[in-house]
C-alpha cells in the first residue's frame, strides 16, 4: 500500500495537514527530527543539530516508525529524503547511515514518487524545537524541493490556505494516483 510524504519548511502546516488526515481515518506517522530534538532537549543538549549523530538518531527513528506503520496506506510527516535535505541545509557531511536509508528507500520503493510539498503561510511560529526565522525557513524549503526533485520524486503543491482546502486536495490527488502493485 502506499506511503505518501507530507514535507516542507517548519511551521508550513504539515502538522496539522495530517492530524486532519487523521481525523478522516487515515494512518499517519509522526515527524521524527521533531521528537529527536525534544528528546535531546529533555537530556540536557541545547544544540543536537550540529553533528551526524543527531541524524543518525533521526534516521533510526524514522526507520522504526516505517515498520510500524506496516503494510497500510499511511501519510508521513517527512522521511529520510527530508533528513538528506536538513543534513544539507546545516552543512553537515551525508552520514553512511543516511546515505544507507537514503538508497533502500529508494531501491526498495518504500514511500510514493508522489510526494506533498506543504508551502509555508508566510510565517513561522518559534517552538522549543522550531527555532528557525521565516527567511531561513525559505532557503530550508527549498532545499527540501531540490533534494526531492533531483532523487526523482514528483511535487505536488499543497498551497498555504485553509486546512480543510489543502487536506482535500491532498486526498483528491491520492485518490487520483494508481495503486501500486
């Protein structure tokens, strides 16, 4: 069954998109960095960011939550190709773990081509784990949009607007899209 991608900036309403999602019985699976950088907060480290450990542990995470949602058709918030893109914007050398889950992901055609570029709204709103200004918030964007259309992944743009707008264009275009075999 397929797994769709809901990715974008921080504070573009992915979050939210997908709680939605959810509320219409859709399977949905956490963001993993989000859950990483509390975590590491709560352990007593300010800034996890700057090294590939924090992205390994991302990673991991993200790999696990995938077995959990098992064979049903489920919407992710972000996947390894996004963390391939933060890993990117923070300047950081592509982890061999990374670079592993990057190519099985691919290889083994784990999430959909078809994937949901939430754009901002024209603002971010700073959490303990968003700490990131709306201009950064545009260069991060568009690394994330890079990264996917040159691993050959298909945008489709879910517009800043209302949410019940953007998840019914979400699940217009899923219901468009063939079932893999």
């Amino acid at each position: 069954m397929p797994k769709y991608v809901l990715t974008g900036t921080p504070g573009a309403g992915k979050t939210a998109v997908l709680r939605l999602l959810e509320t219409r019985g859709h399977v949905v699976v956490e963001e993993a960095a989000t859950d990483t950088i509390a975590l590491d907060h709560a352990l007593g480290h300010r800034e996890p960011q700057h090294d590939n450990a924090f992205i390994d542990r991302i990673v991991t995470l993200q790999r696990s939550r995938e077995r959990l949602a098992g064979a049903s058709t489920a919407f992710f918030d972000r996947s390894p190709v996004c963390t391939l893109a933060l890993s990117r914007y923070l300047g950081l050398t592509t982890s061999p773990l990374l670079a592993r889950e990057v190519d099985r992901v691919l290889a083994e055609r784990v999430y959909s081509t078809t994937v949901f570029l939430v754009r901002n709204q024209g603002f971010v709103q700073p959490t303990a784990a968003r700490r990131i200004g709306f201009a950064d918030s545009l260069d991060f964007e568009r690394v994330h949009e890079r990264t996917y259309r040159e691993l050959g992944f298909e945008l489709v743009e879910v517009p800043a607007g209302p949410l019940t707008e953007r998840v019914a264009l979400v699940e217009r275009t899923v219901g468009r899209l063939p079932t893999p075999p």
